[in-house]
C-alpha cells in the first residue's frame, strides 16, 4: 500500500433510516459530543477514503486538545446522512439509536487504551 493512503474497507458508515430521501452520495462527518450527547457538524467529503482521513486527523486534534477520560473523549463518525443534525431533532428514536451506537463506540475505544 502507497504511504499516505488510507484503508478505509473496514470503516463504518452510519446510514440514515430506511425509506430516508435526500441523500447526496456524499461521506459526512460529524462529531459525537461523548459527555453532553450533543450532536456536532462537520464536513462532507465526496469518498470515503479522504472522509476517514479527516475522520483520524479529528481525533488526533481531540485527543491533543480534550483532557478527559477516553470513554468520554468527543468522537468523530461517518455517516451518510446530509440531514443527520435535523433528522435527530424531528425523530427521537434515530437520536436515541444514533446515540446508543455512538456511546457503545466510545466505550469500545476506551477499553482500547
């Protein structure tokens, strides 16, 4: 593999409920507000690979920056949705599943560590 590719086979891309219209082709990262559960914006990338680039370099920034326990370390995740910020506002059950997944994530990566 080339030096300054990234894999990004094995990420994992939040999908917007089914039946959801709207959506653009493009990777969106965003950023899970671990200690508050707040939903953060970020920026949309057109693949995959350079999502997860930014995605990495997010949480370099944050681990710098955040002085916390891992488990609540704010975390950045990619999601195919343009309207994730909206849509967790108007629909409680994705906010409350988007939410769970997140915080099973964060504790995962604190294990981690």
């Amino acid at each position: 593999m080339a030096e300054g590719k990234v894999k990004a086979s094995k990420v994992k891309v939040h999908q917007p409920p089914e039946g959801t219209g709207g959506l653009d082709g493009q990777f969106h990262v965003y950023v899970y507000d671990v200690f508050n559960q707040n939903l953060l914006p970020g920026k949309s990338f057109e693949t995959v690979e350079r999502a997860v680039s930014f995605q990495r370099h997010e949480q370099e920034r944050i681990y710098l920056e955040q002085e916390a326990d891992p488990g609540l370390f704010d975390l950045p995740f990619i999601s195919a949705d343009p309207d994730l910020l909206d849509r967790v506002e108007r629909d409680a059950d994705y906010r409350a599943r988007l939410i769970r997944d997140l915080g099973s994530e964060a504790r995962a990566r604190a294990r981690r560590r």
